[in-house]
C-alpha cells in the first residue's frame, strides 16, 4: 500500500487533486476523509472536492495493495 497524500487539508468548497500516473484506477484507490466528499474523474486526475457543511475536512489517499 503506498501513500499518495497524507492528511491532506481540503477547505469548505475546495478541492484535491491527485494526478493520474501510470496505470493507476479509481479502483486502486482507497480515500480516507474525516467529512464528506464528492469524488470526480477527469482526463487528466482524480477530484476529491470537500462536500462538508461547516468545516475543513483530512483526506488521506492510498493505493491498494497488489
């Protein structure tokens, strides 16, 4: 398992992007969040937008282990 980005802080209608390098997936990732997030695909990365009402959320993105 490797860490991508580790507590990580995403402010109230800001957003984290992990760039996509190599062959890494959707599938392969594992996100930690201390609120809610949305998750969004794009060409080129992967979006974690804080969805939280009132506060600044910790995301930690790892990979599976293959």
């Amino acid at each position: 398992m490797a860490i991508i980005k580790q507590d990580a802080i995403v402010p109230l209608g800001r957003m984290l992007f992990i760039p996509k390098d190599g062959n890494l997936k959707k599938e392969d990732l594992i996100i930690e969040a201390s609120g809610q997030y949305k998750f969004a695909e794009k060409p080129d990365c992967y979006v974690i937008k804080n969805d939280d009402c009132c506060r600044s959320i910790t995301v930690t993105v790892k990979t599976k282990e293959e």
